[in-house]
C-alpha cells in the first residue's frame, strides 16, 4: 500500500521529539515536506532528514497546498494551530493537531464543526493515551472492575518554571501565544486522561490559577517582560456518574520532569496510573477485592503487550480507516478546550462554571 505523505508545520520540539521520529519508524508514513518560519530551524530538519528544497516552506499556505502532502501535521505553538488547521480543513487535506487544540472555545467549535462536515479525518495529540499503562487503566475501569467510580486525582508535575531553572519568555508564558499557561500545557493532558481512563464527561469546575514569576528575561537579552498566563492551576471537577476529581497541576514541582500519577478509587477497587516515578516508565498500581483492600495492598501490574502502541503509527492507521477508535480527535480536543476555558472562567469568578 502507498505510505501516506506527511507534512509537516513548526519543527521544534515536539516535531524533533515525537514526530519526526515516529514518522520515520512507521511503515505507513513518510515525510514529504517541511515548514518553519525559523530558517535555521527548517535548515536543521531539511539536512537531518533529506527534503528537497521543493518542499520546504515558510508559509503554511504552500505546504498545505503541496500536491506530494497527504496529512497535514501541526506542531506550532498554540496560537497558529486555528489558522494552519482551519487552512488544512478549507484544503480539504486531514489533520494531526497538537495540544491544546486552540486559544478557547470558539477556536475548538469552528475546527470540529468544520472538520465534521468536511469528514476529515484527524487525530489531535493528546499523548497520553498512547501509554500502555493508561490504556491498561482504561480497560479496567470500563470493565467494571473497580466497580462505581467515586474520585479521581490527577497530578501533572513538570519544574522548569521555578526560578533557578532561569528559563527566560518563551511563548509559553504567554497568553497571545499559548492562550493560557500551565494549564493548556499540562492540563489539557491531564484533563483528557481522566476522560479517557474513566469514559465520564466533566459537569461542572471550579479552580484557582497562580502565577509565581511574573517577568520573566526576554530572549534576546533587551530586559523583562511580563508574564499573564498561570505557572499552576489547581482545580475540582464534578464529572458524569457523581465521581468527583481533583487536579494540581504545576511548572513548579521541583525535581520533577514529567511527572504524572493518577489515583482512581471506585467501590470495588482502585488504581494508580504513574508516569515518570521511574524516569521516563508508565507503570500501573492495582488494589482490587477484599483481601488486597483490608491489607491495604497496591500491586504493580505486568502490563500486556497488547496495550503497547505508538502515537505516529496510530495517525497512520486513521489515515488507513483502520483507527482503533482510542485515539483522540478533534471532538476529544474541543471538550478539553470547554474544561480549560472553564477553569480559568472560574479563577476570575471564584465560583463554580457548569459546562
Ligand atoms: N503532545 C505533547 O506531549 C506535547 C509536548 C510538547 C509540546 N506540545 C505542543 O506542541 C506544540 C509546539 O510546541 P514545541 O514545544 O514544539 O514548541 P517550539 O517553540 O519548540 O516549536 C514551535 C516551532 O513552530 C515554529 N513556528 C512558529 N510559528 C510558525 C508558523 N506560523 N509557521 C511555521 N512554523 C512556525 C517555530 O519557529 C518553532 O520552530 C505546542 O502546541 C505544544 O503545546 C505537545
């Protein structure tokens, strides 16, 4: 079968970390074109990976327009997902997104009502998932084995915003470019993984957002500018089926790297899903029946292999009509947007935001 041709828009990190990597491994895909408004950037990736200067790019508009692009991959900071996505849709050429998939609400609406009616397919990168100890989780809790679900407690640690790190203004920190701070960062994850691993929709949020560095040095040494987006966000969701859920979620834990744990507890047993406690390893913590419960005993599980899968190959299978359905899309994206904006209508308000 004819590998699907990927292109792809913004070529830092992510692109460098993920993307890039997973598209080479991956049978089905290749990468055909490149786009960066950063020169050195798109210079970097042309030599590393052998693109043609046909098919670099600085404006979005022409690799989307590109004949040899099959799938437009979008790793630019938040900011530029609405208009690279919103181009790729009006192209009629389907989509990966990263996270989160907008600035707000209105964003997500008009991406996944356009999407739908163009019936595009999408995938928008909500990591996690793509975990095995997270779709292990999944399987349990779906399966009933912890029975009702009364909580959920989600922590999404990083610590490169406290001071010592001496991190300077990168977009992040800004709400023109990121839309929101910690929140859209970590917390879209975090958001998206309680939904996934529970299946239960979020009712209503109330939450509080702090930012602890309020100037950061800007890059090119001019002097300080103003942060105006959270370096943490805590907050309580009321979610489908009366489980309630909390969240702490930081750039401000220090000693952390990626570090994540999740703690379900249901009337029949529990869980804890943990990234990161062994660097870099997803693992999965069970208490489930009488005797484990009365002993308090938290058993590490032998994952099967059958929940091993990768994020790049899963975007190759969409395009292939062969998704396992465990992927998010466009509609996951936009109800994570609904929570984020919520959350940070009720740090204004001080009061509870039904969604
Ligand atoms: N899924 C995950 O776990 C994960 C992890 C990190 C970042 N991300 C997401 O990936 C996206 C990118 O983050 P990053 O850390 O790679 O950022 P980055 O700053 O390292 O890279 C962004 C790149 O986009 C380029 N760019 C900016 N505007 C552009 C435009 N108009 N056209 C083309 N290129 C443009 C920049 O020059 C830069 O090279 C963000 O949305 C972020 O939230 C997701």
């Amino acid at each position: 079968m004819k590998k699907k041709r990927v292109g792809i828009v913004g070529l830092g990190f992510i692109a460098k970390g993920v993307h890039l990597p997973g598209i080479s491994k991956s049978p089905d895909l290749e990468l055909t074109a490149i786009c960066d408004i950063d020169a050195g950037a798109l210079e970097a990736v042309q030599k590393a990976y052998g693109i043609d200067d046909a098919h670099c790019f600085t404006d979005y508009r022409d690799l989307i327009a590109c004949e040899d692009v099959d799938v437009v991959d979008i790793c630019v900071p938040n900011d530029v997902h609405y208009p690279v996505a919103l181009c790729a849709i009006e192209m009629g050429k389907p989509y990966n997104l990263e996270k989160p998939v907008g600035l707000d609400k209105a964003e997500a609406d008009t991406l996944a009502a356009l999407t739908k009616e163009k019936e595009l397919p999408n995938m928008v990168c909500f990591s996690y998932r793509f975990k095995a100890a997270s779709r292990y989780a999944r399987d349990l809790v779906l399966s009933g084995a912890l029975g009702d679900i009364y909580h959920a407690n989600m922590q999404y640690f990083q610590a490169w915003g406290i001071p010592y790190q001496d991190i300077p203004l990168l977009w992040f920190f800004t709400k023109e470019h990121a839309g929101s701070g910690v929140l859209g960062d970590l917390g879209s994850h975090g958001v998206d993984l309680v939904r996934f691993i529970t299946g239960k929709e979020y009712q209503r949020v109330i939450g509080n957002q702090k930012t602890f560095v309020r100037e950061r040095r800007k890059k090119d040494g001019s002097g300080m500018c103003k942060v105006d987006v959270d370096d943490s966000s805590y907050f309580m969701a009321d979610m489908e089926g009366g489980l309630s859920a909390s969240f702490l979620i930081t750039r401000f834990a220090y000693g952390r790297s990626n570090y994540q744990r999740l703690e379900i507890y249901g009337s029949k047993g529990a869980l804890i899903y943990k990234l990161d406690e062994t660097p870099g390893v997803d693992e999965l913590e069970v208490c489930i029946g009488e005797p484990y419960a009365s002993t308090h005993t938290y058993t590490k599980v032998q994952i099967p292999d059958k929940y091993h899968v990768d994020q790049m190959q899963s975007l190759a299978d969409i395009l292939l009509g062969k998704g396992d359905g465990l992927s998010a899309n466009i509609y996951d994206g936009q109800r994570d947007q609904y929570v984020l904006d919520a959350v940070i209508e009720s740090s204004a308000t001080g009061r509870w935001v039904t969604l």
